[in-house]
C-alpha cells in the first residue's frame, strides 16, 4: 500500500505542533528500541542525543564530508574528520523508508515517546551539560512537517547571542512544500540571511523506482523533490544534498544514474558536486524490515555507486571534482 503522502503530511502536522505556544513534539530516546544503537546514552533528559559525524567510509564508498565541512567552516574550524552535534529529533514522518535507523513507532507524533517541548526549552536543556558541542542538528522524522521548528531556534538562539557561536543543521526529505505554505516571508528571510545554518535535503533514489520501493510513497513524487530542490536553492540557503541508491532491479541502473545526474545539473550544473550517497546499513530497526527485495537492494546500490562515480568522472574534470564540498559554487539565481 502506497502511503497519501498529502494526507499523512496533514495528519501528523497537525498532531506535532502547537503553534499558539510554539512547541513541536520531540522523541525522547528512553526506553526506545533506538537507544540500543546510541554509542552514548540520551542526554538532555532523554530528548537529545550526541552524534559524531564521521567522514570516512568504507573503501568502495565516497567519504561523507557533511555535516562536518559545513559546520568547520561556518564556525571557523579547522578541517577535521569527526565533529560532535547535539541531535533534538521530531516526532513525525509522512514516509516509511524501510532503511531508517528510526523504529517507525518513532515516527508516528506517538505521545508515548515524545512530549511537547519549546525552542527555548530545548535551548535550555542544550546549555545545561558539560562541553555541548557547537552544532546543533534538527533531524527526524520529517522536521518540514514543522518548518517553524528552523526559524524559531535561530530566533531562540539569537535572543541568547548565540548565532555566531552554535552552527545550526536540519534534515528534509523533500517531500512536501510547506516550508512555503506556513512560513512568513519575514520567516524565509531570516533562514536565507542566518549565518551559520545548513541544510541537507535527501533524494530518495535515483528515478521513479526506486523512489517509491524506498518510500511507499507515490512514484510521481520523485519527481516533485526536483522542484522543491530548485525552489530551495533560489532563496540561497547553504544547501547540499543526500541520496540513497537502493534499489530492487539491476536492469537498467547506469541508465537511470545517467538521467538522475542530468536531472541535478538541470538544477544547477555543480549540484552533483554537492550531493552525497548515502551507503545504507543496517541499524537495529531495520533488521527486522528485511526481506528478500530489500536485502537485494541493499546490493544493489553497490552497482548503483559505481554507475554515480561514473558519471561524475565523465562530466567533471579531475579539478572539479577535487575541492571541499563547500568549495563548490552554485549558479542558481537566487531570489532573495
């Protein structure tokens, strides 16, 4: 059954905001099936979690230079390859991608694991703990269910003198427009002018396929994360983006790859370079997803990544593709 993404998009807005107190719902990891896969216990009093972003990977796999490079040279630091970020998760998806690390029981405003919390609270809980890292990272979930969540911690931050020394990050998974819908243009404004803010947006595949094997959403919704990406780019956010390249065929990837990197560079020629697959593993929660379609998928995007770099090798000179991610230009024309 494939997921009404506009429906389940409404339904769980609705369930994890409450805009009159500005509070959304954040999962608190105690006594969650993802706490077995935390390397450090909650902190936060159970509604944050201290992730090291690493950059390296495994040999047959491109090294993942986000959320460090970003971050590095937004809070002028030297370049390393692991960085310490303070995780607050929202409660809500409008997908079920089978390989998130999220137990789905997570992911459903489920009050059983999660509880009303405020900007200012969490900014609160952030600052009371020894040595907090100095990135904040906003993840889920989908935290677009609630694009105020963005604005109203760079405003909490802000209040607190504290947005030229806290890098702030967030996940979308492109799957809907209401950063559009309910942000302000003073809102819009305040996220494209932020000084330390990045955001990654995910490509859940590379065509139609795969898109909606990883998703259960509607297949013609791959094509609308292209437009989201585009309208993004415009307001000139930091922006990078994710892909996943699990797939349930073989037939026909390097063609597929082809037409999916054509895609990026109608965005923008360089969005290639500012794009990074994800090598997908399997955390706890997944374990119990796999069947045989989605243990051949996840062979599949070893065949799938060969074709990518390809790809890139063929239309990027060496120098091109060399520099830091945040090195690579964009030509988009921005509308603010």
């Amino acid at each position: 059954m494939l997921i009404n993404t506009e429906a389940l998009s409404a339904r769980y807005r609705e369930a994890s905001v409450d805009l009159h107190n500005k509070r959304l719902l954040i999962t608190n990891f105690h006594n969650t099936q993802q706490e077995n896969d935390l390397t450090e216990p909650p902190n936060c009093k159970g509604f944050g979690r201290i992730r090291h972003f690493r950059r390296s990977s495994n040999n047959d796999w491109p090294s993942n230079p986000l959320p460090i490079d970003p971050a590095c040279r937004a809070l002028g630091l030297q370049a390393t390859n692991m960085i310490r970020a303070q995780v607050f998760q929202s409660a809500a998806c409008n997908w079920r991608c089978w390989y998130c690390f999220v137990p789905f029981e997570l992911l459903s405003a489920n009050r059983k694991y999660s509880e009303w919390m405020s900007p200012s609270q969490l900014i609160d809980l952030y600052l009371d703990q020894p040595d907090p890292p100095s990135m904040i990272d906003l993840t889920g979930g989908q935290p677009d269910l609630v694009p105020e969540w963005v604005p109203w911690m760079m405003a909490e931050l802000k209040e607190r003198g504290l947005e030229h020394q806290v890098y702030l990050w967030s996940d979308d998974n492109l799957s809907n427009d209401y950063f559009w819908q309910f942000l302000s243009d003073a809102d819009l404004e305040l996220i494209a002018t932020y000084p330390k803010y990045g955001r990654v947006c995910c490509f859940k595949g590379f065509n139609s396929e795969s898109f909606a094997f990883n998703t259960c959403a509607e297949p013609d919704l791959f094509d609308r994360q292209f437009q989201l990406m585009k309208r993004l780019l415009e307001l000139g956010i930091d922006i990078y983006a994710y892909a996943t390249f699990t797939t349930p065929t073989a037939s026909e990837i390097v063609a597929d790859m082809a037409r999916f990197v054509d895609r990026l560079q109608a965005i923008d020629h360089n969005l290639p370079l500012r794009t990074v697959p994800l090598e997908i593993q399997t955390f706890t929660p997944v374990k119990g997803r796999l069947n045989d379609g989605t243990q051949a998928a996840l062979g599949n995007q070893y065949l799938a990544i060969e074709a990518w770099k390809t790809e890139l090798e063929n239309r990027y000179l060496s120098i091109e593709r060399s520099p830091a991610i945040t090195d690579i230009s964009l030509h988009i024309k921005q509308l603010l």
